[in-house]
C-alpha cells in the first residue's frame, strides 16, 4: 500500500518554537498520523489521551489563549446528575515551553452529588525523527534525546456538590543534538489596530501572537534571531520563508531583519559542491539536524531566490532606519552575494537566472513553488530544466538596484556597474518572456528557452519590482484581476484556465497568503486599488473561516462555488510568511514606504485604511490615524 502524507488540517497547535504540540480538536494526543510532541525536528511524545473512569471526555470545543497555551473543553456526561445537561466538565489547558509541555486539567462539578473518579492520562513515545512521520512510513530509526515525564498519571479524584480540582502532569526534554534554540523576545513591536473591518485587527492579532511562538535562534548565532518557517514540518531556518517574513515585518521594527541578515550571512556559501548546492556568496535554503536521516543535506543551498531576497532585506532595512553601522558590518556578504549573482546565477550565460539539480536527490525546482510538478505550460506539460522563472528575473533586477544603492550610500565601488547589468536584464525578460500577444509574461523559460505559456502568480511579484513599464505593469494586473486568477479567496498559483489548474494542487491552484500578500502589495504600490482590494477581501475571509490563523495555502475555489474556502489538508499552520503577511497587508493599506537615508517618508493610504499604532520607523514608534502618520523625528518630513 502506498504511504500517505499524513494531514495537518484538522490538527490544533500549540507552540514555543522549537516545541510544538499537535492534538485534535478535542485536545487528545493519539498515536496517528502526524500528532504528537515534536521538538527540534523529532517527536518526543507520541500519545497523550486523557480519560476519566476509562472513557473519553467528550470535546465541546477549544481556543487559543495566547502564544503557547490552548484550552480544550469537554464534558463526562456519564458522571454527576442524570440529568440532559452535563454537570462535569474537563478544562484542559496546555502550556508548551521550549523544550517542554506543562498540562492543567481542571475537572470542576456543578452536580448535586458527590463525585469520584480515576483519572488518567495515557502517555507513550515513540522518538521518531520528524521525517519519517511525514512520510507515513514506519521507521526503526530514533532520535536520541531524553524525555521525562512528571509526575504518574493517574489521580483519584472526589468532588463535593460545586467543587473543582486541578491536576498537572509535564514534560521536558534534553536533546544535546538540537540545532534550533529558542529565540529572545522583543524583537518587535505589537500595534494596535482599528478598522472599520473588525477581520484586520482580528488577523493581526493572532498572526503576531503566532510569529511571537516562532522565534528561533541557533547555538552559534549569539541571541540574533529568525523566524521558523512553520509548523510542523518547517520549524527551522528557512533562507527563502525567513528573509520573507522579516521582510514583511520591517513596519514594526529592523531587530528581527537584522538578526535573520546575520544568521543567513554566518552561513553564505564559500565553495562550490553540487551536494548541497553551495556557491561561493550563496545564501542557503535549509538548515536541520543532522544526526538523523533525511533527504537534503542538513545544510542546504538548493535556492535560486533567497541570496536576491537576503539583498533586498538588506537594502529595506536601511531604508527603514536601522543603524548604518550595523548595516556596514555585512558590505562584505553584500558583496559576496552579489559576486554570486554575477558568477554562478546564470550558469548557461543566456543571461536569465536558472536552476538545474545535477544530483538527481536534490530539490527539482527552487523558486518558492518548489513542488515537482509546479512548472507547467498552459496545456498541461511539466517543464524541464533549467527553468528560469519570471519572479527571479524581478528578484535579481531589484537587488541589482538595491546592492548598487547601498554599495553607493557605503562608498563601495560598483554601483553603476549593477544598475547597468539590471538594464539589460530588463531589456532581455522583455524580449523573451512576453507571451499569448503579449497579455503576460510567461512563468519561466525551460531547458529549451522556450516561455511556458501558463498565466501564474508568479508574475505578480514583478509588480514593484522596477523589472517593468508601468505599462506593463497595468497588463500583469489586468491578467491577474480576472476570475481566472482573483475569483478565489485570494490569488490562485495557477489560473483555472490553464489545463493543470486544481484547486488542491500545492502550487497549480490553490491560494498562498504570502503570495496573494505580496501580490496586492505590489498592485497597491501601483495605484491598482479594486484589484488588491479584491485580494485583501479574499484573505480577511479566508482569515475568518480558519479562526484567523492564515494557513501555509487553502483551495482555490471559486467564490461563487463556495461561500468559504476550504481547506488544504496538508497545510502547515502556523505558518511564518502566512502570518506576516498580515502585516504586509497592513502596511500596504497605509501605504507606507519609508526611505530614512533620504529624510523622506511616503504615505498614500487606500480608500478605508485603518487607524493603527505602534508601527517603528528608525526606531522611533509612530502611529497612524487613518489620514495622518504622528511621531515621526524631526529629521523625516512626508513626502
């Protein structure tokens, strides 16, 4: 029988990164599929079901209670009053720490009559490195860490008419393998948020109670800290997810940008092996543990994206203020980076940045959509590498920009040189990746240099790039405004016209909220207001129909097919960039683009922005009311 990937999307989390519990709705542990007690890459606990005179509670439901606590509710219909109301009813509160998980189970009486039970919590674990749980296989490999439980779990409980008792059991972990630490808080603000849609500062709140569970640093990185992809297959650095998700965060604060700049820069390639996909000046894709098996390398450089991100996030950070000395400290990874872009990117020289895995075990396609069969032509067919996609020709042409700028503000030489070699970058997507009479760009360019013709998200990251005409510009956002593309709760990856359109395919399809994020953010920036309206509104409802925690991606159903979206069911969640994209929705409502070196702010809010506070700007906190930015220092003035 086939294995099968086991499902995440009726799975509730509660996380302290890197510890992360996965029970069911009802708060039970059990011994299928991907739920569990995962720490650093491994699960540490496998059941932990709780019973009350050998029967299940019944749930009534759960919410969360903060960044790491969740509460499950139920009841034991079968003790105290026979009567149709429940007279006992379990509160299962859980804390999880780093390293840890602490329970409170309440069991509280309003019956008329005394009550005795035996209460038990069945636990077991089974040490399975978090790889082999994803693959639905069974594995006799083990992690090695220590796992303790405190204290026996069973209790015999009496309560009086009117009486609760609290019980308490833990768990801790020592694993001196572990390669993700947790990180410092502090790292940035947390706004407060008024809107006339009462979804906005729902979202927001959760998604910043989320990040704030999702701090991670290492061992070697002296407290900087970054952002773990996401739950729970990802809770690690992620160069791509990372730099994304900080740079999101920017409105309010540079700490977290900074901290991610120097992990990723402590580990920037300086050699070149096919094995793990490292060049000199690389920025690297993945990092995990490496005493357990697993299908990459544990250092990873499989990207094509993530050394331009890790340049733009530079060049942003400076613009949003933070300190030039600290910004100077990494010109030489600036310039190594760069070096990559201008060595070892393009290793066809056709002048267009491409990936190719000559190994055959490592990672097909290393854009974001990254799935095997992402890359397809309108008829259907997969395309063959090396693939050069479109959003990476935008990536490379804006940190070519951004790398000549800041090498120009640090006195560095070859900033003319770099905003030339963006030029004729420009020219070259021009003439070749314009498709279908000229309606969109073509989502990449295969082995064959031949445009695969399909219409994809990815070319509304081109937006705000500087890569286009504002011409061209107004065509991508005409593309990606049909129903084809915008009819969803969210953007779709793929249009429903093109043949290899489903709506649960992982990245043919579906919805991504960083994506539908950063898509309207461009078409914000270029006055596109009704389309990226129209995609804010199909991320506030998604947001609602999943207790507004954004998942990694959710189907991309027509919205008059379905009045809510649906699941994908094996998205992770909480998910690093899913959640700021909440932030970037709402610096994009604002319509805040800061330029510091310059003494410039620029505000241009869209129609119903809302009030928000607590927002940083060269470190100083700002507050927008709706019309007007307050707070600023007197060396930036509004543009």
């Amino acid at each position: 029988m086939r294995p099968l990937q086991p499902l995440l999307h009726d799975l509730v989390p509660t996380i302290a990164a890197p510890t992360v519990a996965l029970s069911g709705a009802d708060g039970q542990i059990r011994p299928t599929g991907v739920q569990g007690v995962f720490h650093a890459d491994g699960r540490v606990l496998s059941t932990a079901v709780l019973r009350l005179d050998d029967q299940e509670p019944e749930p009534i439901g759960y919410a969360p209670a903060g960044p790491g606590v969740t509460r499950f509710v139920s009841v034991a219909r079968r003790l105290g009053d026979p009567i149709a109301d429940p007279t006992i009813r379990v509160i299962r509160t859980r804390r999880v720490r780093p390293g840890a998980v602490d329970e409170e189970i309440e069991i509280a009486s309003t019956a008329t009559v005394p009550v005795t039970t035996t209460v038990t919590v069945e636990t077991a674990s089974d040490l399975a490195p978090l790889e082999v749980v994803r693959s639905g296989r069974q594995s006799g490999a083990r992690l090695d860490v220590t796992v303790h439980l405190d204290p026996a779990r069973t209790w015999q409980v009496s309560l009086a008419p009117g009486q609760s008792v609290v019980l308490r059991w833990s768990l801790t972990v020592e694993d001196p393998k572990a390669v993700m630490f947790p990180g410092p808080r502090g790292e940035w603000s947390r706004p407060s948020v008024r809107a006339d849609d009462r979804r906005l500062p729902r979202l927001v709140d959760r998604s910043l109670d989320d990040l704030a569970a999702l701090r991670l640093t290492t061992a070697i990185d002296d407290g900087d800290t970054f952002l773990g992809a996401g739950v729970p297959w990802y809770l690690t650095l992620f160069g791509r997810d990372s730099l994304w998700a900080a740079r999101m965060l920017l409105p309010l604060g540079t700490d977290l940008a900074v901290g991610t700049l120097r992990v990723l820069a402590r580990r920037q390639g300086a050699k070149l092996d096919p094995e793990t996909g490292e060049a000199p000046g690389k920025i690297m894709h993945e990092l995990r543990r490496s005493d357990v098996h697993a299908s990459l390398p544990a250092t990873y450089y499989g990207t094509i994206d993530a050394t331009l991100l890790w340049i733009s996030l530079l060049h942003d950070t400076w613009r949003w203020g933070h300190d030039a000395t600290e910004i100077a400290a990494l010109m030489p990874q600036l310039a190594a980076a760069l070096a990559w872009l201008g060595e070892h990117a393009d290793p066809d020289g056709d002048g267009f940045l491409e990936y190719l895995d000559t190994t055959g075990h490592g990672l097909a396609n290393q854009g974001w959509k990254d799935s095997g069969d992402a890359i397809r032509f309108h008829d259907g067919r997969r395309a063959t590498a090396p693939i050069a996609l479109a959003e990476v020709q935008g990536y490379a042409y804006r940190a070519a920009l951004d790398g000549a700028a800041l090498l120009d503000a640090f006195d560095r030489p070859g900033g003319a040189r770099w905003r030339q070699w963006a030029a004729s970058l420009a020219d070259r997507f021009r003439a070749a990746f314009w498709v279908n009479q000229g309606r969109h760009p073509a989502l990449a360019l295969d082995g064959d240099k031949r445009p695969v013709d399909s219409l994809t998200s990815n070319i509304g990251h081109l937006l705000g790039t500087g890569l286009l005409t504002a011409a061209e510009e107004a065509t991508v956002a005409a593309a990606l405004a049909g129903d084809d593309m915008s009819g969803a709760y969210g953007l779709r990856t793929m249009s429903s016209n093109d043949r290899g359109f489903a709506p649960l395919s992982y990245h043919c399809g579906s919805v991504w909220a960083h994506d539908t994020a950063i898509v309207a953010a461009g078409l914000a920036r270029g006055g596109f207001t009704a389309e990226a309206m129209t995609l804010f509104d199909g991320l506030l409802t998604a947001a609602e129909t999943f207790d507004f925690r954004l998942p990694e991606l959710h189907a991309g159903d027509s919205r008059s097919d379905l009045s809510r979206p649906v699941a994908y069911p094996a998205a992770c969640h909480p998910q690093a960039w899913s959640a700021a994209a909440a932030i970037l929705m709402l610096q994009s409502w604002i319509g805040l683009t800061p330029d510091v070196p310059s003494g410039v702010i620029h505000l241009n809010p869209l129609p119903g922005a809302p009030a928000v506070s607590g927002l940083r700007i060269a470190g100083h906190e700002v507050n927008f009311d709706g019309t007007a930015l307050t707070g600023l220092p007197p060396t930036l003035r509004l543009a």
